[in-house]
C-alpha cells in the first residue's frame, strides 16, 4: 500500500541485549513472562510492568548525539533523531494535507503567429441561451413555476431507470400535484413543455435513408458542424478550450519534452502548419470519432451502433468524465445483419459499404470547413474560424479493420504482413505507416482502370472500397488516425493473452490457491475464487489481475526443469508496459522506458514456445503495442483516446434510450434538460443572496498540472473513535513503545541508555485509549469540486459470534512509512511497516505527560518494522524483497515459502505466518511512478 506515515523516531541502544534482560528478569509481581501467555493488553486491566520495543525489530542504533541542534522538529511536532532509525513506536498521523512531490510547471513554447486568434466577440452563451426565452420568462425556473416544480420535472427526465409510466404513476396520486404546485400532471404533458418551452439544447438527430442490395437503410444522425458548434460554445467547458498547439518542455533547456492532452501532441503542430498554408489564422477542431457495436437485450439479439463524437480542444480530463458530457452523439448507424444475402464474402462487402456510405454522409460537411473554416463561438462569447480536421478513431479491433479497409488479422496502422506481426522492430514500429497516397491515387483512377484498382489493393491488403468516407477528408490520415486502446488492446488483448499462457504453463490450481492467499489491500481487488475460472472478464477486473500477477508465479516452478526466469521477465515487462502505457503524461525518457519495456518483453517471450504454449506471436493487438510511443508523440498520452469512456456512454446514450423506445427523441429531450440545468445555475447566480439555496458556483479555470497525478493528499479519521481499548490488536510491546515515545518527545536529545532508564518507569495515568480501526487518505477533484477516496488503512482485531466463530477475520494493513532514517536505497528515508493500532492519547494524559502538549499530534499509530530495502531489487521480477526484521533468539516466526502455497496460509494470516514478502509495485499507480524514477535515478 503506497501511504506514508510519519513515524516519530526512537532509540534502542543493544536491542537484542535489551530484549534478553528483559524477557529473563522478574516482573514487578515476581512472575517470570511467558510470550504464550497473549501479546495484547488492555488498558483497563493492570499495566504490564516490562517495556521494550516490538519483537520484530533488529538493529544497531548508534549513541544520540549530544548537540541539541541536531534534532529536526517536524510539522506536526515529531521528532526526528539524526543517526537514530524509528523502533516500532507509535507513529504520528499528520492531519494536514501533503505532498510527495510539487512538479514544476512546465516550459512552455507556443506555435507563434496567428493560429488560435479571435476573430470577434458575442454575447457569452448563457445570455444568449436567455434571450432565446419569451420575454415573459419572468421566473428563474421557467416555463417551471417554482424551485420544487423545476426539480421535480428534472428528476423525472434525468433519473437513471426511471420510465415515463413510473412518474405518471406517482403524479396520479391524489393531490400530489396539488401539494407540489406542479405544472405537468403526468409524463406526456411534462414532456410536451419540454418540447414547446425550453430552447434546444444540442442539435436534434435528422433522418436520412438509403437502399443497398434491396433493402432501406435509415440512419438518425445529426449535423456535424452543429455538434461542433454546440461542444465549442458549452460554458462548463469555456476556462479550458485549447485554441493552438503547444510544445512542453520540463526546463528551459529543452531537452527533455512532455507529451499529455492533444495540443502538446506533433499533430497539432503539423496540422496547424497544414492549415495555416490554406488559411492563416485558424483554429484546429480535432475531430475525433467513436464507434463500438454494443447488445441492447438478449432477448431477440436486438443491438445499437451508436457513433460519438468530441473535439481535441476540450482537455482530456474533461473528456474522459461522462458526466461531463463532452462526448455527443452523432449518429446510430443500422445494424442489419443483411441476412438476404447468401453470400458471406458479398454480405461482407455490402456491410462494410453500408457503415463506410454512412459516415461519408455524416462527415461530408468536414470537406469544406475543413479547408475554408466556420465560425465558432466559445462559452464567454470569443469566436473563432474554426477548422474541423478529422484526428482519431477510437474503436475495438474490428472497427479499426472497418474503418481502414483493412484485412482482418493484418495491423490496421502499418504494412507489416499478418506472419509478421510477432517481431519487433522499433524502426519499422515508430517509422511506417500504410501507403495512404498510393490508396487515394488508386481511388482517383478506379473508373479508368478498375482492375487495376483492384490489384493494388490486394498487393496493399486492403479492402477495394470504392467510396471510404476518408477519401474526400481534408488533412485525414486514416492509417494514422487509429488510436492506442488501453482497454481493448491492452487489458482485453494483451493480458487476456497473458493470463490464458500463465494458466497454461503454471496450473490453474496453483494461481487460484495463491490468489486466495493474498492479504487485502485497498487498492486492490480480492478474488477469493482465483481468476482463472472467471468468464466474461471486463478491463477493470483485468486491470485488477494486473496488480497481483506477478505476485502469483513468483515461486511457481515449471514443467520439466525449465527456468522461470524468462517467464518472470517477460510478465514484469508487460506489466511494466501496461503501466508505463497509462502515464498521464509521458517525457521524452517515459517513452523509451516504454519501448525498452516491450523490447523486453520480446526478448523473453521464448520462454512460452519452449513451455509449448504456441509457436507464433503474430497477435494483432500485441503488435500494436510496437506503435505506442509514435502514436503518443503524436496525439498525446493514451487517456486521450480509450473506449472505456465511450462504453460507459452506452448505458445512458443507447440502452436507456432503447427502453425508452424513441432513442432520438428521448436522447433530445434529456440534453434540453441538461441545458436548462446550466441556465438555472447560471442564472441564480446573478442574485444569490435573494435566491436560495444558492447554487454551486462554476469552478475558474484550474492552472495547469500534472493530469491525474496529483501526490495532495488529506489524511482523515472519524470523528469518534471506534472502540476504547487496545485487546485483540496483536501489539504485545504497546505500552513500552508508547513509553520510550513520550520519552523522546520530551527530551529528542536524550541518550539511548538514558531513555532505557526513564522509559522503564514511564507510566500512562489512563485505563483506556480511544482507537480508531480505518484511516482515509482523500484528494481533492477540483473538476467536480468533491473530496474522493484515494487510499485507506484498515486496523482492526477479528470479531466472532457468540458461538466463538470468526465473522471478520483480523486485518492489519501495512504501508510505506517515512520512518526518519537517513541512507541510501530505492526509497532513502522510507520503510515498510504494519500498522497494529491507531490511537489517540486523552487530554488528561497529554497535558500530565508532555513538557508542551500542544505539540502532541492528534492521532497516532504503532508500527511493526520490516527490513529496510535492500540496494538492488531482485533481477528477475524487478521487486524489493523485504521479511520480517528477526531476533538473535528466534522468537520470530520464519517459515519456507515454498512452490506450493501452504494451505495454513490464508489471505488474512499471511502476513504473520511468511517471512518474506515482496513490495508489490503495481497496487498503485503513484507508488509505481516513484519507484520507475527512483531506479532510473540510480
């Protein structure tokens, strides 16, 4: 778990001396202590009467050094001893917000000229949006006549699930409109002020047809340049369009550059250029479209082919958030299966003529303000000429090969032969694309020579479409628009593979039964049946099994003899891959992390071959990997473009219009109320102080950062304890700890023989502390102006029924505490410790015990150590291993871990019975940056 805790620093002197005068000496009332005897204590009972530090700790700990000077106060009123490193005493928990790490901003290098210029100014859109209205519109809600009435009306519109017979039905209660003061009595009249009253919202869907091999295609589709319009002109988006290219730089040196949103990607800048030659003084619209095929029911097999769209100039960060809306649907395209055909190869054809017909229909008016622009309005009123250029694709496999023309089983991006794709070459991979001018030279010629059409396009493996909607597009590079696809290509491709060769090659019983045995964590998902017997895996539960994979086979032997080192190797780099891929923005150095990942990858992959698993690598979607780091150079970093935002679209754009049986019109009348939604606030906010309650003021725009990396976070505890008591959390030397901490809080310069002796006599005046069993890290979405959960700390003891079963087995989570120490390491001045017991001291304890008790942190933690980390990291896997620090006396329990999970080991005991754990670097994402960076440091 990647959380830091600040822990208060602490002295031993000869610890192993220590600890065996005191397990030998008497205690105060003559008995001799037996470890068997328990290891926790309640404070409500009597006080034990031996102190030392915890049992799992072994170091040699120099003198303290005498200058007072030497001490380093802490923020929070910790001290941290130079030379000393921490025992397990309790650890402060800091309540104010911290980061690990302030990135500077970047340097930055505009395109210059003209580019991006405004050319007038309007009225902002809000006021515009008012001046639609009757000028009768008297009332802030209107054509609702009151707060309640408007909010009644959007509950019932925008209310996931919820049908136009459910909301008649409750308006038909007696006197329920009466009560509420409505103006609608049931679904059909709400909906008919919607459609007479409230202005339209984004552009209604027209519908248009066609006939093909005897049957009439319809297609409800919108006008692509009103789409456009309507994205531009949102104010929610208006603090945050981008009007020109940009390049990053992290210095002024610019050597080293950063790649994120669009605008920082060599297309903008190229396309700009492009553009400028035409018409200078444009404003590049990236055009970039969506299109995946999803069920609609089971029943009946009946389907959706939604297309969707949204521009470049909206930041990814806004893009990516459906309820943001930055996505609009363009079009539904038909999905007849065209079953009157008998033919399979010529219903193949005419399908793909069908979806390629429809698109050219739809993006045809992208020819010509593609080249000689259209006006466009922001949010504040600022307008543009705009140049809408088609950009990207995103899409799963099969809609690449649709889009492209290409043969199935070939890459949709690059020439590379199907028997092929399993080598890696990182010149061909960053280098080649497929002949696009060849094609649309072909294109031209094909009523003059169709034959020879026709033989170019098998000798360039594609498809011999007549009419692609590319054809026409100005500045469109179809071959280069097809996007990397974290979801589908990655998660549903690429580790698909790998867990499918894993199960092979390792035995499925063997995974799930080491599965089963790992402890929880936060940030990762526990499968407590294994992953090998799931079906129907989704991207995120295969996103899980990345974080734990490596974990699974890291003592599993193979058949016959063979090394598991290369299959080590080769599941850390696709794992590192995987991960590296999903950097929000990536550095000239990030990307050849990235290549150099794969190169990896390839090296080791014989390792499957010689398991017999298969003989050949020529998997499409592994071989796009190979075209990750170009296309990101390009286009920015991959959480621009992933279906993963789209397919979330499906629920409320396709399978929840479908049930409402009029897609079109349903989908119109929800945007009108998402529209007029804005318009209220917008509108309220003109006179808060006589409209309560006042609405949620739009947020200014947010300076620039790191894009979803951001290290600011708030640690938070209930505001009431959980219980008061410390019985049951397994933390024998508690009360010792806590002594030599109240010690060293009093006086930090206190030799180590010194705090021996005073801590010895240290007695807490309290029969009981309050503890608290879960800590929360939060952050702060400035985007939605929330607070969300980024990390969390369980500690709490098992609980059992009155039959003495266990309900809740005990879990006590361990972190990545800043313990202090000065040194060198992947991690200098951190270390891996197990949280046992979260507490706070009473005021009465406080104001007796300490010297200056406003100091005194309000919440502690007592920490169990492991071995610090290690130089260098294991070879194979790439991960630090780290055990449990033991006793001269063996107390410690040390158990071999073997190939074969025990089966005494489960997920909630496996922390204290193993003895050697490895950090695993993959349970969250900001951990994993800090570790890549701190290995390339060294």
């Amino acid at each position: 778990m990647s959380l830091v805790v600040d822990a208060a620093g602490d002295h031993f002197g000869d610890y192993e001396d220590y600890m065996e005068d005191k397990q030998a000496g008497p205690n105060m009332d003559g008995r001799q202590h037996d470890p068997s005897e328990g290891d926790s204590y309640d404070l409500d009972n009597e006080l034990p009467d031996y102190y030392s530090g915890s049992d799992e700790l072994e170091v040699e700990r120099p003198n303290a050094p005498s200058d007072p000077e030497s001490s380093q106060e802490l923020e929070d009123g910790e001290v941290a001893q130079e030379g000393c490193e921490p025992g397990p005493a309790p650890a402060s928990l800091n309540q104010q917000p911290s980061r690990d790490t302030d990135y500077p901003l970047p340097y930055i290098i505009s395109y210059g000229g003209s580019a991006g210029k405004p050319i007038r100014r309007d009225l902002p859109s809000d006021q515009q949006y008012e001046h639609s209205l009757p000028k009768a519109a008297s009332s802030d809600y209107f054509p609702f006549s009151s707060r309640i009435d408007w909010d009644i009306a959007r509950w019932a519109k925008l209310h996931s699930h919820l049908s136009a017979s459910a909301v008649s039905n409750l308006l038909s209660i007696d006197r329920v409109v009466a009560k509420l003061g409505l103006s609608f009595k049931n679904s059909v009249e709400l909906n008919k002020i919607i459609d007479t009253r409230i202005p339209q919202g984004r552009p209604v869907f027209q519908k248009s047809s066609f006939e093909l091999e005897g049957e009439i295609f319809e297609i409800y589709h919108r006008d692509i340049g009103a789409c456009i319009r309507s994205l531009f002109s949102d104010p929610e988006f208006a603090p945050y369009l981008k009007y020109a290219p940009e390049q990053h730089y992290t210095d002024e040196s610019c050597s080293v550059q950063l790649y994120h949103d669009i605008h920082t990607g060599e297309w903008w800048s190229s396309t700009q250029k492009a553009v400028d030659r035409l018409k200078e003084g444009g404003t590049v619209i990236p055009i970039i479209l969506s299109s995946d095929k999803t069920q609609l029911t089971l029943f009946r097999n009946k389907s959706a082919y939604p297309l969707y769209m949204t521009i470049g100039n909206i930041p990814k960060e806004i893009r990516r958030r459906p309820s943001y809306r930055a996505y609009v649907l363009l079009a539904y395209l038909p999905t007849s299966r065209l079953s009157h055909i008998p033919n399979k190869a010529a219903r193949r054809r005419c399908l793909l003529n069908v979806y390629h017909s429809c698109l050219t229909k739809i993006l045809s008016p992208l020819v010509e303000t593609g080249k000689e622009g259209m006006e466009v309005v922001n949010g504040e009123g600022v307008a543009y000429r705009g140049h809408p250029i088609y950009a990207c694709f995103i899409g799963d496999y099969p809609e690449q090969i649709q889009t492209t023309c290409t043969i199935t089983g070939d890459c949709p991006g690059c020439p590379a032969p199907h028997d092929t794709l399993g080598e890696f070459n990182k010149d061909d991979a960053n280098n080649a694309w497929r002949p696009l001018n060849r094609v649309l030279d072909a294109l031209d010629a094909v009523d003059e020579d169709p034959i020879g059409y026709r033989d170019l396009a098998e000798e360039l493996r594609v498809k011999p479409i007549i009419e692609p909607f590319w054809k026409e597009l100005p500045l469109a590079h179809v071959y280069r628009s097809i996007t990397p696809d974290v979801l589908h290509q990655l998660y549903q491709g690429v580790v698909k593979h790998l867990i499918s060769w894993l199960k092979e090659a390792c035995g499925a019983s063997e995974i799930d039964a080491c599965c089963r045995r790992l402890p929880p964590n936060h940030n990762i998902h526990h499968f407590v049946k294994g992953i090998t017997s799931l079906s129907r895996v989704s991207g995120k539960e295969h996103a899980a099994m990345c974080q734990i994979l490596l974990g699974l086979i890291l003592e599993i032997r193979l058949p016959d003899g063979i090394s598991n080192l290369p299959l080590l190797r080769a599941v850390r780099a696709i794992l590192d891959f995987v991960f590296l891929a999903q950097y929000p923005v990536h550095t000239s150095h990030t990307l050849r992390l990235l290549e150099d990942a794969l190169e990896r990858f390839h090296s080791n992959k014989h390792v499957f071959v010689n398991l017999g698993i298969g003989d050949h690598f020529n998997i499409p979607k592994l071989h796009f990997a190979s075209h990750y780091v170009r296309l990101i150079k390009l286009f920015g970093t991959t959480d621009n473009f992933n279906t993963e935002y789209t397919e979330r679209l499906h629920i409320d754009l396709a399978k929840d219009a479908y049930e409402a049986t009029k897609m079109a019109r349903w989908l119109e009348r929800k945007e009108k109320m998402f529209r007029h939604e804005q318009f209220i606030e917008w509108r309220l906010q003109q006179h808060p102080m006589t409209t309560p309650p006042h609405p949620k003021p739009r947020p200014d725009s947010i300076p620039w950062g790191v894009p979803g990396m951001d290290r600011c976070r708030t640690l938070t505890v209930a505001k009431y304890p959980t219980q008061k008591s410390t019985t049951g959390y397994a933390a024998p030397h508690f009360l010792p700890a806590l002594s030599r901490f109240i010690c060293l809080f009093n006086n930090p310069t206190i030799t180590r023989r010194g705090l021996d002796k005073v801590a010895e006599f240290t007695f807490i005046p309290s029969r009981y502390l309050p503890v608290w069993h879960t800590v929360k890290w939060t952050r702060r979405d400035h985007l939605a102006g929330e607070d969300v959960t980024a990390d969390s700390i369980h500690v709490h003891p098992s609980t059992t029924d009155s039959n003495g079963r266990v309900i809740t087995p005990a879990r006590f989570d361990t972190a990545i505490v800043a313990d202090g120490s000065v040194g060198a390491g992947i991690m200098p001045g951190r270390r891996i410790g197990r949280i046992r017991v979260v507490f706070s001291l009473p005021p009465s304890v406080v104001n007796v015990m300490f010297e200056n008790p406003a100091a005194v942190p309000s919440h502690l933690a007592y920490v169990e150590w492991f071995s610090p980390f290690r130089a260098s990291c294991d070879a194979a896997t790439g991960m630090y291993q780290v055990s449990k620090s033991m006793l001269s006396d063996g107390t410690v329990l040390a158990s071999i871990f073997g190939p074969v999970a025990p089966s005494s080991w489960t997920s909630s005991n496996v922390l204290d019975k193993c003895s050697v754990f490895y950090m695993n670097p993959f349970t969250d994402r900001h951990l994993y940056v800090d570790l890549q960076q701190q290995s390339t440091e060294k």
